[in-house]
C-alpha cells in the first residue's frame, strides 16, 4: 500500500470512528495527522497502572481489557473495549496517570493520540471536545452503573444487568454472542466461572435465558430486569 493510499485508509477508519462522528473532512484530515497507528500482540501490554497519561487509544480492531490487580495478585475487570471506542481518555484530559492496566486480549490494531496534539487540535476544533464530552458522559454513567452492581447487587443481578447491557449495545436484540472467556466475565462481574457456571444454569432452569458455549439467547427480558431492580437473587 502506498504512502497515499495507506493515508485515505486511515482517514476513513477516522471517519467511522464515533468519537469523531459530525466532524468536518478537514478536520478529520486534521485528526489523521496527529494518529499513531499501533499493531499490539495478544497479551501484551498497552500502559500500566500510574504510567503517565500522555495520550489516548482508539480500537481499530481486536480487543482491549482494562482491569486493576489488587496487593494479593488478585485482577479485577473493570471494562473490555471494541473497535471504535476510546480508553485512556479521561487521564489525558486530567493529565494524570493511568488509573488502571490495558492489555489487549486479541491482536488489535489500535490509534493512538498524543495529549499535546489533541489539546492543540482541540483549541482549533471545539465541536471535537463535545464529541469526546459527549463519549464521557456516557463512559461515567456506566461506570456508575459497574460500581451500584458490584456494590448493591448479588452475583445474578449482575449478570442479567451485563446481558441487558449487551442487548442494548446490539440495538435489542436477543441473541448474543460474548466475545470474552468465561473467566473473563466472571471477574468482570467480581466472581468465579464456578459460581458463573451455577448461575447460568440456574437462569436456563428459570426460562430466563439459553446457552450454549459463547452463544446466549435471552428469553426473558423482563425477567432480567426485575432481577436486577430486585437485587439479584435467584
């Protein structure tokens, strides 16, 4: 691929990037100025915990787990992200450190932008800082929404609050496929597979969902819902 051509590729991928959605074309040639395109292998690590904010990630491809490992060793997944959303955003802005770990969990190609660069990018495009206003907001209210379930809720209510979460992402549907090990979500959802594995029998025992390997139908949505607004016991 030539310089050109590898230049309109990233320009496009840009382009369907949310948080740069609404964005004039110059200023999406803007933005493709100031991108670092970065192939991470599985496994590897993207920043750690109290390095230093100096830019944000955009996922192009693959996935990327952002987690916290306690004094014991002991990891907890706080969020996994897809192609098109953002992570490392909110320490950038603060000009803090990392709060948490990356590491990507499949090959994932990712953009990476300075904080110099996207602060000078940003005091000649302000409708870009609302376009990444916008994402955080709506970054918080979930992360509000992980805290209330890990607090409040026992462990099925936070599996049903994570599959209506999965629904809503895929515009309602029903059948949803998880793109994450078993093992992964259980610590996501402050567990073990064991008592993940129980508890997805029980709910395929209460009509409330089917299973099969990655593969999970929901049967019963409000079922889901009033097992989290009623704390989440089966």
């Amino acid at each position: 691929m030539g310089e050109k051509s590898e230049r309109l590729s990233i320009v496009r991928l840009i382009a369907g990037i949310p948080l740069f959605h609404g964005l004039p074309k110059d200023q999406i040639d803007d933005v493709a100025m100031i991108v670092t395109d970065q192939v991470f292998k599985k496994g590897q690590i993207i920043f750690s915990e109290g390095d230093e904010g100096n830019g944000f990630y955009v996922v192009i491809t693959g996935r990327v787990k952002i987690f916290k490992v306690s004094f014991e060793g002991k990891e907890q997944i706080l969020h996994f992200f897809g192609p098109g959303e953002p992570f490392g955003e909110t320490a950038v802005f603060a000009g803090e450190h990392f709060p948490a770990n990356a590491e990507a969990v499949e090959e994932s190609r990712i953009f990476f932008f300075s904080r110099q660069s996207l602060i000078d990018l940003i005091k000649k495009t302000p409708s870009l800082a609302l376009n990444m206003l916008a994402i955080l907001s709506r970054r918080l209210r979930r992360f509000a929404a992980l805290i209330d379930d890990l607090s409040l809720k026992e462990v099925p209510g936070r599996l049903a609050a994570y599959l209506l979460y999965l629904s809503e992402q895929h515009e309602g549907s029903t059948e949803l496929k998880l793109t994450i090990t078993k093992g992964q979500l259980a610590s996501l959802l402050g567990t073990i597979p064991e008592t993940l594995s129980r508890i997805l029998g029980k709910m395929t025992a209460q009509n409330l969902i089917e299973y099969e390997g990655p593969h999970i139908r929901i049967l019963d949505l409000e079922g889901l819902q009033e097992l989290v607004e009623t704390g989440g016991r089966l």
